[in-house]
C-alpha cells in the first residue's frame, strides 16, 4: 500500500508542478502547438488514461470521482 500511495503522490507532484509554471501566455500558446502539432499531447493523455485505470483498479478504496477529476487536471488536451 505505501508503493501505490507514492506513487499517487509522485504523479499528483508531477502535474501540479506543471500546472505552477510561470510561463507567459505567448509561451503557453506555442507549447499548446507544439503538443498538437507532434502528437504528444494525444500520447501524453493515451499514457496517463493507462496509469489512472491501473490505480483504479488497484485502489479500489479510492472514491471514482477523485480519478475523474485528477484525470481532468492531468490531461493535456482539454
């Protein structure tokens, strides 16, 4: 249990840390291109949709909802 509860912690430091970055809005524009344009955000998200149903399955004590909107503020297409 404390391998899988770091790793939800690790993953929820990984995204929050990506959603504090100061970056410009200019910048925030071409990234968002950037990811459209090689694919990576699709793959990003293809990724991360694999991870959260794998937690799911294997905390099954984790309320349903709370995979929902952590798959909402992980996924990079929106």
């Amino acid at each position: 249990m404390k391998l899988k509860t770091s790793l939800v912690v690790l993953i929820l430091i990984v995204c929050s840390a990506f959603l504090r970055a100061d970056v410009t809005p200019e910048k925030r524009i071409e990234i968002d291109r950037m990811l459209k344009l090689t694919g990576m955000g699709k793959l990003v998200d293809q990724m991360m949709n694999q991870m959260i149903a794998g937690f799911r399955a294997n905390m099954k004590d984790v309320p349903s909802d709370f995979w929902d909107r952590f798959a909402q503020k992980c996924m990079v297409r929106r």
